[in-house]
C-alpha cells in the first residue's frame, strides 16, 4: 500500500557546503510539505545501523565514515505519491547522469558525495523515519 510520506536527509557534504536552504527550497518548490525536519549528527553506531543493509558491500566503511563526518538534516516529507516523486526529484545516485533540475544534479559531486538520501520504499520510508525520528517528533 503506497503512503504519502518519504524520509530524506541532506548529507554531511550538502551541509558542508551550505546547501541546506537550496535543497529545502526545492522540496517544498516541488510540492512536498515537511513535517518533521532536524539538524543531527550520526554516531558511528547510528551510521553503521542505519546502513546495515550495506554492511557486506566493499564500501560500507566509506559510507559510514563519510556519513558520520559531520551533521545532516532528517527530514520526513510528505505528498501524494511521495516515495516515487521524490526519488525523481532527487535524481540519479550518480550527479552526472542525474537529470536536468533534479537535487542531485544541482548539488552533488560524485556518486559517493551525492548530497541527499531518499527513501527508495514505501517500507523503508517507514522505517528510516522511525530511525531518526520519535513519534512525538512526527507531525
């Protein structure tokens, strides 16, 4: 069953570079409306939980040590058809096949500095903003 809510975070070279205004432009400019929204920072065991997933995969160390590098922005979003829109508002993993207006295009600056995560399920939506958000932090 779809849902109207997605889980995203601006990534810690995102933040770095001061991107977080543009980025949350372009969300609520493509009709998304944010209902939980925080400045966090990942510990290494948050990382490495979060992206467990992944653990077996050759650049799971990469991941979490940039993943934990700095601060993100969690944000739960929601609008019909969320999970979908959102992943095409983001654009392709990799900035240089990302398409035209897209976040990822506009922002990001390789496949592993990538700028912003979205959820690729309604499930997993779920579950990543149960992860980074308590109920009571959920509007």
């Amino acid at each position: 069953m779809a849902t109207n809510r997605t889980f995203t975070m601006i990534k810690p070279d995102a933040v770095e570079k001061g991107h977080i205004g543009g980025i949350l432009s372009m969300i609520t400019e493509a009709g998304f409306r944010i209902v939980s929204l925080k400045l966090t920072q990942l510990t290494l065991a948050d990382a490495q939980a979060f992206y467990a997933v992944h653990k077996e995969r050759p650049f799971f160390g990469e991941l979490v040590e940039f993943m934990t590098r700095g601060p993100i922005v969690a944000a739960i979003l929601e609008k019909e058809n969320a999970v979908e829109d959102f992943r095409a508002l983001i654009g392709a993993t990799n900035p240089a096949d990302a398409a035209e207006g897209t976040i990822r295009k506009k922002y990001a600056t390789s496949v592993g500095e990538n700028a912003v995560h979205g959820s690729d399920s309604d499930e997993n939506a779920a579950i990543e903003s149960n992860f980074h958000f308590a109920g009571r932090e959920q509007f």
